[in-house]
C-alpha cells in the first residue's frame, strides 16, 4: 500500500534534500530589496532565509510559493537540459523516456541537488511528468527524500497562522474596554 504525499510536501522534502549550501548561495544571489518587484509572500520569507541561515526550517514552515520559487530558480538548468534531453517527448514523456533522460542528465555532470530539484519542481507545478518523477523518488535511492521534521506543520497556505497568547488577548480587551469607558465620559 503505498502512502499518498502532496506535492507540496515533496516541493518541501526536495528543498530539505539539496544541500544547504546550494540553497544558501542561490539566495545570496538575489536582489531581495522591497522594490515591488516581488511578491511579499515570497520576498519576506527569502530575506529571512538569507538573514537566518535555516534552510531547514524555511523549507518546512515558509509559504509553499516561498518554497517552489527557491525550487525554481535551481531548477532553470536542469529544466533546459532535461527538455533537450526528452526531445520531442518533452511535454508528455513516458516513466521509460523520464528515467533514461535523469540518466543521461546525471552522466553529463548534473548533481544530485540538480536532479532533485528538477524532479520536485516538477512535481510542485504539476507538469505532466510529476508522476514519474514521484515514482523516482520512491525508486531511486540516491533520490529518496528526507522527511519532514517532526512536530512541522507544513502549512500550504500564503499565510502562516497567527498565534496569540491567551494573557495577551485578555490584556487588548481590557485596554479597548477602558479606552470606550473613557471616550464616553468625554
């Protein structure tokens, strides 16, 4: 029987997959200045990865959008490669035509972190080759993916949930109740 797993989830495994390092020195690169250019949802989760250093947790607790653009920007190379690889079977390969291509990709140079991203990406934007690409994961050894940390929550929304301390909350109301008792006596 085998277990059902989101993309979002291999988009997150396949980051926590690629070294650290890589990661790290493709964000380095990145002009991440609030221009306006990007997306907040995406710039402010990549201006923290690069001020904090935890791929780890960005890539278990960051907005999915966060997770795939980092998965984008490594995978571009490996994407064009792979195209020229598959030829005319680039838009619907068969599992046979994906696996000889990773192979080939894999004799020309391209690392594990490549690969990996290739194949998560994919996943992650639901190209047609997304299948077989979950299927080499779970085949291939040198690709198999670590799992999520314990205790994460991998949210696949936007937005990270809020969380307010009970005390808090009761303090707020108390003041707003205060600041209406006052405003109606003057």
């Amino acid at each position: 029987m085998t277990i059902s797993i989101s993309s979002a989830e291999y988009v997150r495994r396949g980051l926590l997959k690629i070294s650290s390092s890589n990661v790290l020195g493709v964000i380095d690169t990145l002009d991440l200045r609030p221009t306006g250019k990007i997306n907040p949802v995406i710039g402010v989760p990549l201006r923290n990865l690069q001020q904090k250093r935890d791929v780890q947790t960005f890539a278990s607790t960051a907005p999915i959008a966060a997770v795939k653009a980092v998965l984008e920007i490594l995978a571009l190379e490996p994407m064009e490669q792979i195209i020229e690889a598959l030829g005319d079977n680039a838009e619907l390969p068969t599992f046979d035509q994906m696996s000889v291509a990773i192979d080939q990709l894999v004799a020309n140079g391209s690392t594990t972190d490549d690969i990996v991203a290739l194949m998560a990406f994919a996943i992650g934007e639901e190209f047609p080759a997304g299948p077989h690409c979950q299927k080499l994961f779970e085949e291939r050894i040198e690709f198999s993916l670590p799992p999520l940390p314990e205790g994460v929550v991998a949210t696949t929304s936007f937005f990270t949930p809020k969380v307010v301390d009970p005390a808090i909350k009761e303090q707020r109301q108390a003041r707003k109740e205060a600041q209406k008792k006052k405003k109606k006596r003057n």
